[in-house]
C-alpha cells in the first residue's frame, strides 16, 4: 500500500522504516530539512539498535523516500499517519499545535479519499479536532476518515516491537477506514482490537500510565524494603509470578525517565481533571518518581558523609539503555542536584555523551564526559549506576576497586550481585535491598 508519514521523529521514522520493509511503498515527511538531508542518505536522527541499516536497505530498494513536500505526500498516500511531536506545555497538558498544523496542510492538498491516523500520543476527542480541522479547511468536498492507531513501541527495541507488537488497535469511525487499516495490517497475527476512536485514543495513555503505575508501586515497595531489611527483588518477583500482577515493569530503581510515561502521566492527569476526575492516583505514581532522585542522594551521603569537593562518577547517560535519548533522564537530574552541592561529576555513557553535552554542558574539572567507564572512575569517591548499559552491567570489578580512590557504588538498577561487589571489597548501596 501506499503510506505517507507526516513527522520523522521516534514514531514517524520507525512506522516508515517499518512499513516499507514490509513491502509497502513509504513516503515520510519532515519540515526540518537539515534531518531530511540526512534521512536520505540514510542516517537516523537518533540512535536506535538495528534503525539505520534498515532504513539504508530500504532507501537502497526505493521503498522509502523523505521530503519536506507534504502536497507530494498527500497527493502519494492512501494513508496518511500523523507522527508529529506533541510535547508538555508549562501545565503539563499537551501542546496539539503540530497536529493542527498537520491537519490543515493535509487538507490544503487532499483531492480525493484519504485515511488521516494518528499515531502521535494525543488526548481522547482530538480525532475531533483534526475532522474538523481538515473539514474546515478543505479546497472543494473531498471524503476522508480519521482514525487512531496507536504506537506502543519501546525506544531501545523499536523495531522489534513495531513488527512483533502485542496488540493493534484500531479506532474508526467507518467500515471504510476500517478495511483500509486491516488490509494494512493483515499479516499480522496479534490481536486487533477494532473500536470507536476515543476509546482507542484513551489506550494509549492508560496503558502507559499503568505501566509507569507498576514502576512506583515497586519503587515504593522498595522504600519500605530499606526501612524493613526486606529486600525489593524477592518481593516484586514473588508477586509478578501471580499471573494477574505479571513480572514485567516491576523493577525498583531510581525512577522512570524518557520522552512518555514523565510527559504521559502529567498530561493524563491534565486531561482527567479537566473532566472533574480525581486524579490523585496518578498524581502519586507522579510524586513517587520524583522522590527517588531524593532517596538516591540521601543514600549516597549516608555513604560519603559530605558531597560537597568528591568525585562522582554517573555510570549511564539516556534513560534507558540502547538509546541515545537523555530527555527527562535521572542521570542529568541527579547530575545537576549533585553540582549545586559542590560535587565534581565525571559521567559516563556509551551513546549519549554528545546529546548530554548540549543539555549539560561539559566544563572542567566539575563537569567531565567519557566514552570510556574506567576513565570515568578513575579516582573517583564514589559511582552511581543509573543506567543499566550491558557496559556497565560487565565491568570489571576487581579493576573498579583498584582505580577508584574509594570504592563506593550507590546502584540505581541493581545490576550487580551484592555478594561479588562485597568479595571485590567494594562498598555497595543497591536500591530496595539493605546491604
Ligand atoms: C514507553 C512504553 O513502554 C511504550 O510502550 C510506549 O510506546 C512508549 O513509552 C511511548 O509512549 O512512546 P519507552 O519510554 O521507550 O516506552 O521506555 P520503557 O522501556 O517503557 O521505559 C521507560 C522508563 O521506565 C525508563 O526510564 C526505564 O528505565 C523505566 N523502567 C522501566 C523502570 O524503572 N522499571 C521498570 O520495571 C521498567
């Protein structure tokens, strides 16, 4: 089929690439034409595992094309995907204005039926907004649909997930639509939930709200963990082997980060209360995550008494790994709480050093970047683990002891065994485990 892509961020790039390497005929459009220049001689704007060769691939076959030319698009494509950004504004609720924009240059250009998507997160009822939208600014009647199919792809496994997802959702609001975007999707053996589209609007923000809910539901077991000398792992284990309660996104840590569930949460409780919903579960899962960077510091003065003139090392940039992507990552939180207290920082990552940089500028000897975690820990008083690379997952403890000045380790992710770190005489600070 032919499939145009308006956005070619996170989403928009990974529907595209996706698409066309499933035979489809790919169109994607960008208004930033330094990223197109660059899309077309096939180099992703971000890192993501496996992206860039599949988009070289399919450049290579002519499956995919960029443009900054949404008439061209419009003009190529049965159906069109919204993909555009719709970050926080100052009251946490999304700014649409790049959907709105979206919407009306496609209607400047439709001519004849058209399925408009969105795959952007967006709140419920914003279907309406673009129909409308486009409605009102078409040329000369033309028939479209709008519909919802939402994208529940993980930075750091996109394609993996876009290809082999658990379930597709679809919200229409005719049979044509609804053919159209099952004919896309018929070689695809997961469920399809097919419903209206406000409902399919609202599974995109329940479910990442439920999953972030999972998150600080462990990270307040792990609270207690520390106060009680229970230890988080044996009990977020022990209760996810109940099939109702499930094992995945139960891992204490030191919080969840990233371009959603911050930026979902905040705007699925904006959404509620401005339809006279108590929203104070929510509120919590939110105030649960921000205390974490709190717990993560009073730990490491328990272990350093004064932070003010020690070395500390940032083991791990993006907030997760396998991406490159720093957006509400713990690490520059906890980075820049460390400098007010007059720590010097030396932080480690093996792909986001350089968005890093641009967010928290690099100045020494307070503030230090290396691509190379035993440079980092070189003399260092103390190493906090906030992003669970394999790099950091693997490195050599004996080695860590010898080059630290002393041997400190505050783990953000539990990605060590508390026994092997005590064998290499290494002082450790695991979360939700008293040690
Ligand atoms: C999340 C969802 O998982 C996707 O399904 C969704 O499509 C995406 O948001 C989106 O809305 O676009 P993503 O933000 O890429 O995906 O990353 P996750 O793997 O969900 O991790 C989010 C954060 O939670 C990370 O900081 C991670 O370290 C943290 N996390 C995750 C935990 O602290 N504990 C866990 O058990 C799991």
């Amino acid at each position: 089929m032919k499939i145009g892509v308006v956005g070619g961020g996170y989403v928009g790039l990974t529907t595209g690439v996706c698409f066309s390497s499933l035979g489809h005929d790919v169109f994607v459009v960008e208004k930033v034409e330094e990223k197109v220049k660059k899309l077309k001689e096939g180099i992703p704007p971000f890192y993501e595992p496996g992206l860039e060769e599949l988009l070289k691939k399919m450049l290579m076959e002519g499956k995919i094309r960029f443009s900054t030319n949404i008439k061209e698009m419009t003009e190529f494509s049965e159906i069109i995907f919204i993909c555009v950004g719709t970050p926080p504004k100052e009251d946490g609720y999304p700014d649409l204005s790049q959907i709105e924009e979206a919407a009306r240059e496609i209607a400047l250009h439709l001519r004849d039926y058209r399925v408009i998507v969105e795959k952007s997160t967006v709140p419920v009822r914003t279907s309406y907004w673009i129909e409308r939208t486009i409605r009102l600014n078409l040329h000369r009647p033309v028939e479209f649909d709008v519909a919802s199919n939402p994208e529940f792809l993980r930075e750091g496994s996109a394609i993996k997930d876009f290809l082999n997802p658990d379930r597709i959702v679809i919200g229409v609001s005719s049979e044509r639509a609804k053919n159209i975007l099952l004919e896309l999707y018929k070689d695809f053996q997961c469920p399809k939930i097919i419903t209206d589209i406000s409902s399919a609007e609202l599974i995109k923000h329940a479910s990442n709200s439920f999953l972030a809910m999972k998150i600080s539901f462990a990270n307040l077991l792990s609270e207690i963990c520390e106060k009680t000398g229970a230890n988080v792992e044996v009990v977020t284990h022990a209760i996810g082997l109940d099939r109702r309660i499930g094992t995945d996104f139960l891992k204490a840590g030191i919080g969840y980060g990233g371009s959603c569930f911050p930026k979902d949460i905040k705007a699925f409780i904006k959404i509620g209360e401005e339809l006279g919903i108590d929203m104070s579960l929510l509120k919590d899962v939110h105030n649960i995550n921000e205390r974490r960077i709190d717990i993560f510091i009073s730990k490491l003065k328990g272990a350093l008494w004064n932070i003010k003139g020690k070395t500390i090392t940032i083991l791990g940039i993006s907030f997760k790994p396998d991406t490159d992507d720093i957006r509400e990552a713990p690490s520059l939180k906890l980075s820049r709480r460390l400098r007010e207290e007059g720590a010097y920082l030396k932080l480690y990552d093996p792909k986001a050093v350089e968005n890093a940089k641009r967010e928290f500028p690099e100045n020494p000897p307070e503030v230090e970047y290396f691509s190379d975690p035993y440079l980092a820990l070189q003399n260092a008083d103390a190493a906090c683990v906030v992003t669970e690379w394999e790099e950091v997952k693997k490195l050599d403890l004996k080695e860590v002891k010898r080059i630290m000045r002393t041997p400190i380790i505050v783990d953000g992710r539990n990605v060590y065994n508390p026994q092997l770190l005590r064998e290499a005489g290494i002082e450790y600070y695991p979360t939700g485990i008293k040690f």
